[in-house]
C-alpha cells in the first residue's frame, strides 16, 4: 500500500521529470534563441568600435607650513589627513578642464560619415593621414584615415549644436553647409573664411574628394560638463595620496591628448595657486620685520639705560634660570600671534584651528601670569633687569625667525614647484581597448540568451492552460474515444496556406500515426453507436482550431474504407472549410436545400473519396441557425439516413454559435474534439454544460493533435509498430 509520504515522493519525481521533460521538448527553441543571441554577441564583439583608455597617475604631497609652529598646530588639531580629495575636485573641475578642453578645441567635433552598418569596421586599420581606397563607389564616406584639423569656427546661435556638413573638394577645396543644405562657406584649407556669421579656418583637411563630415560646435560650457563626466580621478587606497587618472574615447590619440593636456593643466594651476601663497606670505613676514626691529631696538635702548643708571651689569643665577622659563614662552605667545594674523586670512572665529590657536595662547598666558609672581618676590633692581632682558631676548629670537622666514618664503616663491607631480604620464594601450571586452560580451550574450529561452518556454508552459492529459477530459465525465497525435502529415495540414488544395491525411499517408488513430477510433465507434437512436455521428469542437473538420474528414475516409458508404455533411453553413479539405470545390451544398432552391440529388457529390459522398455548407446564408430549426434540415435527416452507413456532419463550435445544439438533437452519437494544449478544461467543461442545457447528450471526446512530449501521457502517445520489410 502507498503511504502518503510515498506519493509526495512520487509527485516530486513527477515535477522533476515534468521539468525535464519540457526542457528536452523545446530543446530546439532553447537552441536557436542562444545560438540567436551568440550571433548577435560575435557580431557586436567583432563590428561594435572599440573604445581605448588613456591612463596618468599623479601624487599630492603633504604641504608644509611656511609659518613656524603651524605644523604643530595642524597636528594638533588632526588636520594631517589626505588632500586627494580636494585635488580630485580641483582635477575635475572647470578650471582645469575648461582650459584642456580650450587648448583641444574639443567643442568642435568633426567626424566622417561612415557607410552604416560596416562602415566604422571597414575604416579600421588605417593611421591618420593613411586614405583608405574608395569602395563600391561610395566617394560620400569616410573609409578611413581621413584627418580635419579646424583651427577656428565661429558660428551664429542659431546654428550651435546643430549638425553641418563638412565636403572635401579637388585640391584643398571645401564647403560647408548647414543642415539643411545650404552652403554656409566655402574656400581652401588654410585660408580664413567670412561668410556673414559664420568664420571658419582649417588648417588640415586629408580626405578623398567627396568625403563628407559631420561638424557640430557645442557651447564650451556643454563639452566641459561632459568631460567631467567621462574623466574619472580616484585615489590608490586611504590616504595615500596617489590619485589615477582615466579617460575614455574612440580615438586613442585624441584620449591621450585629453589627459596630458589635463594634467599639464592642473600641475599648473597648482604651482601658480602654490607660488602666489608663498608670495603673499612673504609680504606679511615683511610688514612684520620692521615692526619687530622697531621692538628690538626699544627693548635694547631701555636695558642699557636702567645698566647705566643703577650700576647693574648682570642678573643673579636664580633670575637667569627663571628668565629663560620666561623668555621660552613669551617666544611662543609671538609666534602664535605670528600665526593668529595668518589664520585671520584664511578662516573666520569660528573655525577650530583658530578655536585651537586661541587654546594654547590662553595655556602659555596662564604660564605667563604664574612665572611673573615669582619675579614679584625678587628685589625691585633685579625684576626690572629680568623684565629688561626679556624683552631683548624675545623681539631678538622674534626678528630672527621673520628673517629666516623671509629668506625661506623669497627662495620658495622663486623656485615653486607645487606639492603635486605627475608619476605616470598620460599613455594609451592601442592594442588593448577596453570596450568592448570580446571574450565577456560574447559569454553575456550567450547567457543571456538561453536565460531568455529558458524564460520563454517556462512562462509559456505556465500560461499554456490547455490540457496535456486526457485524464483531465475524462474527469469531466467525458471517455476519450481516441488521441491523434500530431504527426507531420497533419502539421503540414493545419498550417496549409488558406484556400490552398489539400488532399486527405488517410489517402496520401495510410501508415501515419494520426490514421491509425482514427483506424482506433472506427472500432470504438462500432459499439459506441450500437445505443445510439440513428446512424448520425455530429463531430463539434468547444471553440474553433481544434481540429473536427480535420477529425470529420479522416474519420469518413477511414470507415469508408472499411466498406461502408459514407455521408460526410459540412454543417458549418458559416466558415465550413471542409471542402478544402477534400480538395474540391464548394459548389452547391446544405443551405441551398434548406433554403428550397436546390434538391438533394443536386447538392451530394459522389464518391469524392472511395465510399464516401459529401455535401458542402452552400453559399453562406444570413441566418443558418434558423434554417438547421427548419423542418427542410429534419426532411434531409429522414431521407439520408436509410442510404448510408453512417452520416457525419462536421458542425460549428458550441461556445461560438448555437447551431451544434441544433443538429444534436437530429443525431444518434456526439463527439467533442477538445485539442491538445488549446482547450482549457474549464472551456470544455462549459461546452458540456452547454450541450446538457439544450437536451444534448456528449458520447464522449476525441483528443486531437497530441503532442510528443519527453515526459507525461504524450510520451507514450507516439509508439508505431509497422511491417519490416522481408
């Protein structure tokens, strides 16, 4: 006995081989869609044009503080961090870039028409100034090497950023014209040309006679904007200093050009930035020399005064320790007013270096205030001779660090040579452009196909709601009758241009698998109709594409040839195509008799097939449902039953029009043909209610179109046992 846990085992491996199974069933789509998107990934790989990187490395050295003590102080405030991030900025800003972009001219762009498609891929190869021969005589396009060297081009508002076109002529001859056409200027390479608004010079212009040339001038602003974009700075690691430099574009000699003029640029501004800094300091230290001497000389005036006067040549031991103690801090309380002045000039009060700076000078004063209550307990001649030396020995020390801070201030402004240098200069790999990386793109198409196929037959599987099982149809009370696979015979059928001649699957191919399907069917139907009231087989479908017209047609051959005579009726007197299906023509059919125009030995073609007598659906009537509720359609009934075997009528789809319910109550045996993956479960469960509304019993269904699948009841669906030959 199974258990439960034996079941959900099993249901798994069912899933798993379901799984599987559709994968090994669209194998050929999976297939085609990534081998689709490989194609595309060597295409754009081998056409797509290949972009170069110009690479530069520059360093940013710590700055060293020209004024004394402001080392410390920025220590102390733990400003010592990296300046690459204000380089950076400075890098890539419109200073620097703008003038790189000036030098270049990089807001003019000239570039030749290509022959599209190939034309960038057929250009390659040649150096500039190396003209490509012309092909296919196509003289318009660029074929590579071409070289337009503008000098100047001024143009009117009106035509900034739109696109003109550049024409080289015979001997140095151009034109330029606008975008509409009309020639705006023209003349000689080298020359300067006036015409109206427009100035233009091209100081170089290589081409074949006839090349043409996109040009458009961009605002200044516009180019900057966008090399701030392309040109990426980055720094090696955390405070390291070492910034790298990237830039990429089309042309390698133009992206090397971009980077060395940038970096030029910028090393520039920082050693005018640096020198007109150093310069500025310098003329402070100077105001601040003769301020000091003035101090020195007072100072000195004074000592020896009060020496001359009290007969005091020197100071005791005691008081010359304390007045070095005294004159050390005093040394730093000028320097860090040296500094205040400097601070003053670059941030406000509220700035923590100036906040710091304000610090320490309160510290040094307090020392101040505590070594001046000890010279109150000297005698009054030695505190006066203390207070005398001090001040000689701090406006001395003073003025000889501004002289020395002069001298280092005039050297280096004279000999800037900025805290940034260029390590690596600006160098482009020719043979090694970064996009697009071949072998990568390849693979991302690659997958990125079969992710898509894969994609596309999952989703379809799961919005595909049409049964896949006849077990479905049978747990709607319907027995399927027989499952006719969809063979190759009756693939080619279906997908038959319309109105095309067709010839029956049973007559052109006996052995196909469909046939012995319906071969299967013919005994089912023996006993199936051994109840039934009449010798009426009604084929219908729940909607249309299932397949009865197929069905009907076959099956009437197929017991034909079993002996019997056949009656095959196209009931559709709205789109009935079974005509086509027989090969012959419409003609003369079921609504002329039932209109009374035509009898019925005028509308039964016989023996189209072997057995087999057909009457068509006649000319379309404007009301076929009324006509089938006619007594003329129960008169045609009555007549044609006792002559035949068996009358199939091949009627319209019940959920479409009412006529099936019609004919059905006329009929001794219906058949609903329900189609492999198209009919949902649902829509032939409604088509069976449909029937039972209207007293119409369903025999049962016919499972047509079945196809092969890896896994599930379709897999067993294609055996063939044919005769080996002998």
């Amino acid at each position: 006995m199974m258990t439960t846990t034996d079941q959900a085992r099993d249901d798994d491996t069912l899933d798993l081989n379901a799984l599987f199974g559709t994968l090994l069933d669209h194998k050929w789509v999976i297939a085609a869609v990534t081998g689709a998107f490989f194609f595309i990934g060597v295409c754009y790989a081998v056409f797509a044009t290949p972009i170069f990187q110009a690479t530069s490395v520059v360093q940013v050295e710590q700055k060293t503080p020209s004024l004394p003590g402001l080392s410390d102080l920025t220590q102390s405030l733990g400003t010592t961090a990296s300046q690459a991030t204000t380089e950076i900025a400075l890098i890539t800003s419109r200073l620097v870039i703008g003038q790189a972009a000036d030098e270049l001219r990089l807001n003019v762009q000239v570039d030749p028409q290509r022959l599209p498609l190939f034309g960038d891929y057929l250009s390659r190869g040649h150096k500039p100034g190396q003209l490509g021969a012309v092909r296919f005589g196509l003289s318009r396009y660029g074929w590579g090497g071409e070289v337009v060297d503008i000098f100047k081009l001024d143009l009117p508002d009106a035509l900034m950023n739109h696109k003109l076109q550049l024409r080289a002529g015979e001997n140095h001859q151009f034109t330029l014209l606008d975008d509409n056409d009309k020639v705006i200027a023209s003349g000689a390479v080298g020359q300067l040309v006036k015409s109206g608004d427009v100035t233009v010079q091209i100081r170089q212009l290589v081409a074949n006679p006839g090349t043409r040339f996109d040009v458009v001038e961009q605002p200044m602003l516009t180019t900057v904007n966008k090399l701030q974009t392309d040109i990426v700075a980055l720094e090696q690691g955390t405070d390291s200093g070492i910034i790298d430099l990237t830039y990429n574009n089309a042309d390698p000699v133009l992206a090397q050009q971009v980077m060395e003029h940038i970096t030029r640029a910028y090393v520039r501004q920082n050693v005018e930035r640096n020198s007109a800094e150093a310069a500025s300091q310098l003329q402070f230290v100077k105001d601040q020399l003769p301020k000091v001497r003035n101090e020195l000389d007072r100072a000195q005036a004074a000592l020896n005064v009060f020496q001359t006067k009290s007969g005091t040549v020197d100071i005791s031991m005691q008081t010359k320790g304390l007045l070095d103690q005294i004159v050390g801090v005093e040394n730093n309380i000028q320097q860090l007013h040296m500094q205040q002045a400097d601070i003053d000039r670059r941030f406000t009060h509220d700035h923590p270096a100036y906040q710091a700076l304000q610090q320490q000078m309160g510290t040094l004063e307090a020392q101040k205030a505590a070594m001046e209550k000890q010279v109150g307990g000297l005698p009054d001649t030695q505190q006066e001779l203390l207070k005398l030396n001090r001040d000689v020995q701090v406006s001395s020390n003073t003025y000889t660090s501004l002289l020395n801070q002069a001298q280092q201030l005039d050297i280096a402004r004279a000999g800037t040579v900025g805290n940034v240098r260029i390590v690596d200069s600006s160098l482009v790999d020719v043979n090694q452009p970064v996009q697009p990386r071949k072998a990568l793109v390849v693979v991302i198409a690659t997958f990125l196909g079969g992710f898509l196929a894969l994609a596309f037959v999952f989703l379809k599987q799961i919005l595909n709601r049409g049964v896949e099982d006849p077990a479905v149809i049978e747990d709607l009370g319907l027995p399927v009758y027989a499952s006719v696979p969809l063979s190759r015979g009756q693939a080619i059928g279906a997908r038959g241009p319309r109105g095309a001649r067709k010839t029956l699957l049973a007559i052109a191919d006996p052995a196909d698998l469909a046939v012995e399907a319906f071969r299967s069917l013919r005994t089912s139907l023996h006993f199936a109709r051994l109840e039934a009231k009449n010798n009426i087989l009604m084929i219908t479908g729940a909607s249309p594409f299932a397949g009865k017209t197929f069905v009907s047609a076959n099956l009437a051959a197929v017991i034909a040839q079993a002996g019997q005579r056949v009656l095959l009726v196209d009931g559709d007197m709205r789109r009935g195509t079974l005509h086509q299906h027989l090969g012959i023509r419409a003609g003369e059919g079921l609504s002329d008799l039932l209109v009374g125009s035509h009898e019925l030995g005028n509308i039964i073609q016989k023996n189209i097939v072997p057995n087999v007598d057909f009457i068509s659906r006649g000319r379309v009537p404007p009301n076929p449902s009324e006509l089938l509720m006619h007594e003329h359609f129960t008169a045609f009934i009555g007549s044609v039953v006792p002559q035949y075997d068996l009358i199939i009528i091949d009627t319209p789809p019940i959920l479409a029009v009412t006529d099936a319910a019609v004919i059905g109550h006329h009929v001794g045996t219906s058949l609903l043909v329900a189609r492999f993956g198209l009919n949902k479960a649902r829509e032939l469960a409604l088509a069976q209610q449909r029937f039972e509304q209207n007293g119409v019993e369903l025999k049962g269904a016919i499972f047509n179109a079945v196809e092969r699948r890896t896994a599930g009841y379709a897999a067993y669906a294609y055996y063939k046992y044919s005769t080996e030959p002998t």
